[in-house]
C-alpha cells in the first residue's frame, strides 16, 4: 500500500541498529607493545629473601614470641646457634684425637655445625635485607658488635678444630707501566723521547733501542677531512 504522499516507504539500514560505529582509520597507531615481564631476580636476592622469611618465622616461633623491633644482638646469636642443628661441617672438640687435623683417617662423635664462612655471608645478607624492609642502619641488630665478636669466636674456633686457617687472600700488585714522554716543540717538529741512551738516524724517522727522535713538521703526515653532502 502506498504513503499518504504517493510514495513507497523506505528505511534506513541502520534505522533500528542505533547509532553506527565509525570505522578505525588506516592510518591510526598500532598499539604500543605490552611492557616486558621484569627480569627474574638474582641467585643473591632470592636467597636474601629465602633467608629474610627464615627468620622471620624464627622470630614468630619464639618463646615468647619476639618482635623484629624488639630484636637485639643477642636474639641474633641465639637464631646462628639455632642453625648448628642443620649444620653439615664437622667440628671436632677438644677431647677428640681429631682436634686440629684435617684430615681425620676415620668418623668421630664430634657435632656436626654450620660453618664459618655460611655464618659470616648469611649475617650479611640478613643485615641487607633488614635495611631494605624500613629497619635503620643504626639499629641494624645484624651488625651489632656483639654479633661480630661471636663470628670472629667462631671463625678462630673452627680453625683450630678442623686444622684449616682462614686466611685473607692477598691483593696481587698491578705492573708498573712507564709510558714514554712527549714533549711538543713550537714551529719545529715534535720530539718522542725514550728512556734510554740510544741513536738513530738523522732525519730518517726511526728510533733505536731507547733513544729519541725529531719528527720536522715537513716530514708530518697530512690530513684531509671531505665531507660528502
């Protein structure tokens, strides 16, 4: 049936979609890339933190339980006394017939503790990680001084038991290098001289073993820069 104005009756696509999406245009910016995953954290940070949490949970088990405010020097020895019962390094008594060798041809009754060396970068790692996490260096219990006079007790006393000095590895001395002297001589040439009494050929530009030579500005090499536009 025809409109009122003798016309057919015509609708738009979209009529009854709402309004049209306009399309992105070709030229538009890709999306910038996703950020890169943040690399995995080093051997030394993992384990800083395995050794963190390790006390932490030191602290929870505590009788009483003990804050890490709280902590002191003290508490820090009793946590690397705690430790010895997972020690793996053979520390022989006084009465052993091992004590100072160290070798032992056989097993002994001695206990078995952590060593030195295992003390000395756990503390420091530990006196890291309690910086790290808002503690302040001037009350840092890791670095207390009574914690550095219980490791050097343990460093001479595990010396002596297990017969094995700990020795400071000394600095190897860098070589002396002695560089030749070049003095500039105005309007006449530039002279290299050596540090010994040698003789070279006159105007020829080579030097002998030790000795100096002039070089005249017209025996000077030249150089021409072009630049190309």
């Amino acid at each position: 049936m025809e409109s009122a104005s003798g016309g057919a009756a015509t609708s738009h696509p979209n009529t009854d979609e709402g309004p049209s999406t306009p399309l992105k245009s070709q030229n538009s910016q890709p999306e910038p890339a996703e950020a890169s995953s943040p690399a995995p954290p080093s051997r030394y940070e993992s384990q800083k933190r395995r050794d963190w949490n390790t006390f932490l949970q030191y602290l929870k088990n505590h009788k009483p339980p003990l804050t890490l405010a709280r902590c002191s020097g003290a508490h820090v020895i009793e946590f690397l006394k705690y430790l010895d019962q997972f020690g793996k390094t053979k520390v022989h008594v006084t009465g052993c017939p091992y004590f100072g060798h160290p070798n032992p041809p056989s097993p002994c009754a001695c206990p078995l503790m952590q060593a030195w060396g295992s003390l000395d970068a756990l503390i420091g790692r530990l006196r890291a990680a309690y910086e790290e996490n808002g503690g302040r260096p001037e009350s840092n219990p890791f670095g207390a001084r009574a914690v550095r006079i219980y490791l050097r007790e343990i460093k001479d006393g595990q010396a002596k038991a297990r017969g094995v000095p700990y020795e400071k590895k000394k600095k190897r001395k860098r070589p002396t290098v002695t560089a030749a002297s070049v003095s500039v001589i105005s309007n006449e040439g530039v002279e290299v001289s050596g540090g010994g009494s040698g003789g070279g050929a006159e105007g020829g530009g080579t030097v002998g073993d030790g000795g100096s030579v002039t070089i005249a500005p017209a025996a000077a090499a030249t150089v021409v820069t072009s630049t190309t536009v």
